[in-house]
C-alpha cells in the first residue's frame, strides 16, 4: 500500500513517483516465473498515471498474471490510449449511475441503446453489471452493493479509521526495511511471501463478511429485466 500524498506534494510529484512504482512492478511481472497466481494492482486517481508503462500493462498484463484495477471519476478522464486498452481488455464491467456522456458509451459494452436513459438514473447502492464467465460474456444484471451502517458521530468514525489503520497497515511492517528488486521478484513468484508469518492464518475482512452470508453463490446479484 503505497500513499504517494498527491494533496501534500502536489500532482505533478505523485504522478512522477507513482508512474516509477508502476515501472518497478512492470519489470518485476515481467520476469515472473509463477503466473498462476494472480496479482493485483488497484492505481487510485487512475488518471495521474497514464503514461508507460499503463497502456502496455493494460495490453500485456494478463499473460503475466496480473490484474488491474483502475479508479476514476469518469472517462473523461482519460486519455484517448488509456480508453482503447481498457475497452480491448477489460471484460468484466459494472456501471454505477453515470453522465450522460459516459451513460452513452456503457449502452454500447451492454448492448442495448435502451440502457442509456436507465444508466443516468440508477439507485445509490446499485449498478448493472456484464461479466466473462468461462469464456462467455454474461447477459447485463443488476449488482446491489450492501450500504454501509450508517454511524452519525463523526469524531468516532475517524478516531476509528485512524487507530484501525495503524494496527494493520503501520504496526506489522514498522521494522520492515523496503525491498529490494530481487525481494520483490521473490514475492511475485510466490505469493505466500507477500504476508507477514503472523498474519497468515488471520482471516480478513471480507472472508469474515462471506462467512456471514448463505452459501447461495453469487449473493446480492439479481436478473435485470
């Protein structure tokens, strides 16, 4: 988890820092050995990040075993390079209420023009989703997103945020050094590394959450008709 504080040092330094990051781990999956294992890369403000090595990553990435996350405000956005690859390579895809603009476009990755008016107007909480499934894509359905519990006390919400962060992201790394290449490499090839012995056998969040749902396969989904 890398927090390259673009609002302290400004775009320009986040986006130089950011895109060296992205080279590093470029180099590294290059030269993975293991590629079963997927490996996950999410780029917040996805747009700070567009020039090499994101196009060829978004086109190459998957017979490395990498997977891409990206996350923006709205196509726009993005670069003409950025949205081609995205277009050729991405086949999973959700849409939350969107512009008109962009409404118009995802219409078109659904396949069906009647969508866009729809597609404006969606419920909070909701989105249309197209999914690859061995091979095949999936008819268009609804994805209901659970709410979050609503906490009104907001001092409360960020002392919570604060000490919760740094029991998991700051206490268990604090002695850590940072890697090296060849350690990076290392963990890339065998993704066990990537957590600290005593952390393997805690179960996380979301396996928690899943653990409280019904075994119904994909819960929260519904047919969109």
């Amino acid at each position: 988890l890398i927090d390259l504080a673009a609002p302290s040092i400004g775009n320009h330094a986040a986006r130089i820092i950011g895109t060296l990051v992205m080279m590093k781990l470029w180099n590294a999956a290059m030269a993975r050995k293991d590629r079963d294992k997927t490996h996950l890369i999410f780029v917040d403000e996805a747009s700070l990040f567009q020039t090499n090595p994101m196009p060829r990553m978004l086109a190459e990435s998957r017979k490395f075993g990498i997977s891409m996350i990206l996350c923006h405000q709205h196509t726009g956005q993005l670069s003409s390079e950025i949205r081609d690859a995205l277009e050729a390579n991405s086949a999973n895809f959700s849409a939350f209420r969107l512009s008109t603009i962009d409404a118009s476009n995802a219409a078109k990755r659904f396949d069906d023009p009647e969508m866009q008016t729809k597609l404006t107007r969606l419920d909070a909480f909701k989105a249309l989703t197209t999914l690859s499934v061995d091979g095949r894509q999936s008819a268009p359905f609804t994805l209901k997103v659970e709410r979050l519990k609503e906490e009104k006390d907001a001092d409360f919400i960020s002392r919570w945020i604060e000490m919760n962060s740094i029991d998991t992201l700051d206490e268990p790394y604090r002695n850590l050094r940072a890697l090296t290449p060849a350690q990076i490499q290392s963990r890339l090839d065998n993704p066990k590394l990537l957590m600290p012995v005593d952390q393997k056998t805690e179960t996380g969040f979301l396996d928690k959450k899943l653990e409280e749902q019904p075994d119904s396969g994909f819960t929260g989904f519904e047919d969109d008709d």
